[in-house]
C-alpha cells in the first residue's frame, strides 16, 4: 500500500501541465508572446493559465514567422545532442562504480555530472582479494588502501587532491541540475503541452540507475575481516589444538561497508550471475534514460539555436572536467595495487 501511494505521488508530479510563459523570453520567442496577445484575445494574465496549455502555444508559434521556426527547430536538434556528448565525453559506469568503492558520495556527484554514461564491456576481475586490489565483478577490481610509507606531507596534498575533486564534482552537479532546470522552466516540450518536470525526471533516473548499480553490485559482494594474529602453538599442541584457537572470519554484505578499500578488508565475488545479470539490467536502464533525454531535449522548443549551443557547451565541459577528475582519482587508486 505504501509503495502504491509513493507511485501514486511520483506520477502526480510528473504528468500535470505547468503553465508557462511566465519568464520573462527575449528574441524570437518574446516577439511570438508578444504577437499572439497583440493578433488574438489571449491576455498576458490567460496566456499561463493552466487550461489554455495547448491553445497559447499554438497560437505563440503560429504568430512566429518562419525563419524564427526555423531557428528554433535548430535550436531542438541542437539540444537533442546533450545525452549523446554526455555518453561520448564523460565517464563510463565502471569508471564510477570503481571509484564508489572507495569514494561514494564522489560517485554520486560525479553520476550526475554524466547522467549518461557509456556502459563498458564486462571485465574479468578477481574472485577473491589478492592482498593488492578489490575484486568488483563484472567492473574489474581496484586497489587496496593501505597505510603509505611516503612522507606525511605527501599523503596530506593527496586528500587535499581528492577533496578538491569532490568540490569540483559537486559543483559540476549543480551546474547540470541548474541547467536542467532552467531548460524546464522556459522550454516547452512541445508533444506534452509543456511541464517543467521532464528534464529533472531524466536526471533523477540517471540517479537512480547509479543507486541501482551499487546496491547490485555491492550485494553480489562479502566482506570479512582478516583473521587476527596468535602467537605460534608450542611444538607439542596439535595442529587440530591451534586451529581451534583461530576465530572464525564474520562475513558481512559488502552493502554495509562504507570503504571496500581498507586495509585489513578481504572481500569475496560471492554472487557472480547475479552481478553479470544485474549488469545488464543497470545498462538496459542507462539506455532508456538516454533515449528518454534525447527524445525529451529535442523536443524542447522556443530555445533560439545560439542558447542550445551555450547550453550544450555547458554540459560538454562538466563532462570533460568531470572525466579528467575521475581519471586521477582512479590513477591515485591505482597506485595502491
């Protein structure tokens, strides 16, 4: 019943039409609101109601001459680009499952800033720790955080680093919700009399499906502490004798571990069909939120061509940070292997 409920209020967020044409346009779109008050009895104040959805933007873009249609129509195709130089430019999902073993809130922000991310093909990682990296299934392995011998101003630039990157990731996410939300705001999607939910709703799945992963990829996981030191039998116990005196190792679902990497932490593949499966269900997710973005994003309208460029610089560049970002963190994870 509850999970009825919860769906009941996700759907009655995202189906209502919001009225638009209360930001204040410039350009052609402007000229359009402008010229359909001026040629109909449409109101600034009736323009927004929520009833005249359908009827105030066809008669917006009937009032638009059509070079202004033609640039918006440019502007459309344009935006309809942005999933596709997130998938292209940003991280793979590996690449951000790797690093939410070590770092999750890094790979929540950074799943965000590539809210579509290319799914690499299944690696071969270890079954077991090997003493050096972290087995992860289907997404490799990575390195073991253990205590370095370098000096303690070399480990302090590290995090330094690595909080650095955090900070540019969270902002990164920002931009990227900003961003979406603005195109919501004043872009209408022009098969669903408008609502301004639709770009947020492909970022929160974008979300999702990286929750969804680590929680999958975590549960096909087990983790248990090494078996503490005792001190050598003397020469008359048994061996049966001294093997009793060893504790034996409580294992735990990888799930509840915050750092995979810590020294001392062996882990185990213990699940390997369910990850392999649950891979590809995570990957089946992340293409249908592509093609969701890009059915959405091109289909947004009164965004002249110039404004989806700048807009499409935007999330090009929070990609390409955000890659470079991801790329040293996993090489300084590297260097624990």
């Amino acid at each position: 019943m509850a999970a009825l409920r919860l769906l009941l209020i996700l759907v009655a967020f995202a189906v209502p039409s919001v009225a638009k044409f209360r930001e204040t346009y410039k350009g052609i779109a402007a000229d359009g609101v402008q010229a359909c008050i001026n040629n109909s009895n449409f109101t600034r104040e009736s323009l927004i109601l929520r009833q005249n959805c359908r009827e105030g933007f066809k008669c917006v873009m009937e009032n638009i001459p059509n070079y202004g249609q033609s640039i918006l129509s440019s502007g459309s195709a344009i935006l309809g680009f942005i999933p596709t130089v997130l998938l292209v430019m940003g991280n793979t999902n590996g690449e951000i499952l790797r690093i939410s073993a070590r770092f999750p809130v890094l790979a929540l922000l950074l799943s965000i800033t590539n809210i579509n991310k290319r799914p690499d093909r299944e690696q071969q990682g270890y079954v077991f720790s090997n003493g050096r990296s972290v087995p992860l299934g289907p997404y490799g392995s990575v390195g073991i955080l253990k205590s370095s011998a370098s000096s303690s101003a070399v480990n302090t630039a590290r995090w330094i680093g690595v909080w650095a990157v955090h900070i540019v990731a969270g902002v990164g996410a920002a931009l990227v919700i900003w961003q979406a939300v603005d195109m919501g705001k004043k872009g209408v999607v022009t098969w669903a009399c408008w609502t301004e939910w639709y770009p947020i709703l492909w970022i929160c799945t974008g979300v999702l499906h990286h929750l969804l992963a680590v929680v999958c990829m975590r549960l096909s996981l087990q983790t248990c502490r090494s078996a503490t030191k005792i001190s050598p039998a003397p020469p008359q116990a048994t061996s049966r004798r001294s093997a009793s005196n060893v504790p034996p190792p409580k294992h735990r679902s990888a799930l509840l571990v915050w750092d995979l990497t810590q020294d001392g932490l062996e882990v185990e593949v213990k699940r390997q069909k369910w990850a392999c499966w649950t891979k590809a269900v995570v990957d089946l997710l992340n293409n249908i939120n592509y093609l969701y973005g890009t059915a959405i994003f091109s289909s947004l309208t009164l965004i002249t061509g110039r404004v989806a460029i700048e807009k499409l610089a935007y999330f090009g560049i929070v990609a390409v940070v955000s890659r470079i970002a991801a790329a040293w963190v996993l090489e300084e994870m590297e260097e624990s292997k």
